[in-house]
C-alpha cells in the first residue's frame, strides 16, 4: 500500500479556472499526478470567492483544488510565460478551459505546443469546443444544460424545464476529461507524441442523455420531460408509500413477478402488464396499481421486504442521509482536507491506500517562491 496513486511522477500544469477543468486535474491529482495550479495574481480562481464556507475557506474552491501547488503568474507579462515556459518544458499534461483563441492569443495555440513541447498531452476544455458555428459562445453549466437538451427532460410531466439539481456539464466534461489525459499520456508513452485535446461541455453532456437521445433518434420525435421514470423500462420510477417516496426499478419480467408477489398483486392475466413493452405503454395505470398497495404500510417495511426478495429499491435519500450515511463513511466519501470536510475519492484501488486525511486546498501562490527555485528562476 503506498500514498502517491498510480500517476506518481506525471506533472500536471492546471491553467483552468471554477469547476470543469479543477474537477477534471483534481481527479489526477486523486490518482498521484502532481498538479501545479497556475492563478491569477491578487484574485485567483473565481471559486475562491464561492460559498459555502468553513472557517473562512470555500469548500467550493477546496473540493477541486485540494492536493494541488498554486503559483500566481500573470500569463500577459514576459516574466509570467518564462515561468509558464519552464513548467511545460517540464510538464506531462497542461490543462486549460479558456474560451477557444485564448491560449493562441497568449502564444500557447495547439500548433505552438506541439512544436515547442512534442511529448506535452494538452487538453482543452470549453463549452462548445474548438470547432462548429457555436465555439466562441461563452458558457456556464446551466446554459449548456439548456442548450443540450437536458433541462428539456427534467422534472414533471407538463411542466417546466428544471435544471438537475448538479451541475452535470461541467462534471461530465472534466470526468470525459481525465480519461482523455489518461488514454493520451498512455499513447505518448508508446509513441512518444503527445497530443492537443478538445473536449466540450457541450458534447459531453449531449452524450448522457442517453434513453432520450435513443428516442429521437429512433422516431425523429424529441421526448418530454417524464418525471422519475424511465424512457423504456417499467416500473423504473419513483412510488410513494404510506409516509415517503422509494424508488424500485424493477427491469425485467422476473423483478416484477418478485415485486407483484411482495406486494401481494396478481396480474398474471392483466395484458396490460405481460412484458416490458406492454408495462412501459400502462405505465400510468401501473404505477396507480403499485402505490395503492404501497400506500398500506410504510417505507421501511416495503425496502426490507423487497431488498429481501432482490428487487432493487431504496429510500429518496436527502442529500444528508446520504452523505452522513454509515455506505458512505465506510468508503470513504467524506474526508478531511486540512481541516475541510470535502467529499472523496470514489476510485478505491487495492495497491493504493485511500486515506481519510488528505492536503488540503493551496493559499493562493502558496507555493510560487518553492516552484520559482525548482525551475531555477
């Protein structure tokens, strides 16, 4: 068991700024990559400024940068791109999340790198990429939501486009992210050709939308928002019993004869109900059925009850069941980080240890003079 992960030695430069990019080099740095955040003098990351906090300290700027260096350079003097020139002489992985035309502005393009740094894997990430008529849209979370389509089917039947209560752009491009790095830094070891890489909030949140975009695709016709349920599988959905909401999903034909029996319900010559298909056409008039029994007991008695019997369920969990529940301690999923409580490393690994300390988030250009002396200036 040792502490440094499976990306020990990779030097990571982290030139991105609030959410996307930080998430995706805080994953790295998770994995044992050491990430050098590069910020604004004065100022900083923006999240720096991002509630909540505890003891004067953005959890929102720790969740992400926690584990990292932080250096303050000013990318537009001479002196700030002799540091940055020398990081990247250096560098495995550089990552950045300006609007496209930034970097080339600065004098760090794609071409630029590659010629400079041939063995550099560059990831860019932005909202709608480096390419298409939308490029230099700019872009947050909520807009690309929107854009993407996936407010369009979250939340009720017949009601308003709802935002998911995550910011799922920006998650999934820094997750699409990491594994871009990954994959490339394991081509550059094989080729010794590094790499430019354009990911988009954008494209990554289009391909979550999963049975949706399956819809369309299929019948040419956009789907509406369906509440909790799910775009081919019935029952997959939310159900209230006699004093909160459960889920149960059950999948297939012999999940449902299990639920049916648990819930004392005979449907066997109910054509409505013979298949999948035939359940997800009556999925109103099954989900009626099914909270009708629901209704006689309470939550607790059905989950037990239907754990038992192997039906996949569980309780509509509050976000404080579910962080400060006993699943999520035993992973791990809480630690401390200098003192701030932040949410953990999900990747367990048998040949790494997963502590429950960790460092913490850097002070800005807390460690400018240290990483200056390295590179010799």
């Amino acid at each position: 068991m040792t502490p440094d992960g499976p990306l020990a030695g990779l030097l990571v430069v982290d030139l991105s700024r609030v959410l996307a990019g930080p998430f995706c080099t805080r994953i790295l740095a998770d994995l044992g990559a050491r990430v050098v955040k590069v910020e604004r003098p004065v100022t900083g990351d923006d999240s720096r400024s991002y509630g909540p906090y505890v003891d004067g300290q953005s959890l929102y700027f720790a969740r992400v940068n926690r584990g990292k260096e932080s250096i303050a350079l000013d990318l537009k003097t001479a002196d700030g791109r002799v540091v940055l020139d020398a990081l990247l002489a250096r560098a495995d992985v550089l990552v950045e999340n300006f609007r496209p035309g930034v970097m080339e502005r600065l004098g760090y393009g794609p071409a630029t790198l590659t010629e400079r740094y041939p063995k550099l894997v560059a990831l860019s990430l932005s909202g709608f990429g480096h390419t298409g008529p939308w490029s230099q849209r700019p872009a947050y979370d909520a807009v690309v939501q929107g854009m993407a389509g996936v407010m369009s089917v979250t939340g009720e039947v017949g009601g308003v486009p709802v935002k998911p209560g995550v910011p799922v752009a920006d998650l999934s491009a820094g997750l699409y992210g990491a594994v871009a790095v990954v994959s490339a830094v394991h081509e550059r070891d094989r080729t010794g050709r590094g790499q430019h890489l354009d990911v988009a909030m954008f494209d990554t949140t289009v391909s979550l939308l999963e049975g949706a975009a399956l819809r369309w695709l299929a019948t040419g016709d956009s789907p509406d928002a369906i509440g909790n349920a799910h775009f081919s599988i019935a029952p997959f959905d939310t159900f209230a019993c006699a004093d909160r909401q459960i889920v149960i999903c059950a999948a297939n034909d012999g999940l449902f004869a299990k639920l049916c029996a648990e819930l004392g319900l005979d449907v066997g010559g109910d054509g409505r109900f013979a298949g999948n298909a035939a359940r997800h056409e009556h999925q109103d008039d099954l989900k009626v059925l099914l909270e009708e029994a629901l209704a006689t007991a309470p939550a607790d008695t059905w989950l037990t009850r239907l754990e038992a019997a192997g039906v996949p369920c569980g309780p509509v969990a509050s976000v404080g069941e579910a962080v400060g529940s006993e699943q999520a301690t035993v992973r791990r999923m809480v630690v401390d980080a200098g003192g701030l409580p932040v949410p953990g490393n999900p990747i367990k690994s048998s040949a790494h240890d997963d502590p429950r300390h960790v460092d913490g988030p850097p002070a800005l250009d807390a460690d400018g003079p240290s990483i200056r002396a390295e590179l010799g200036l």
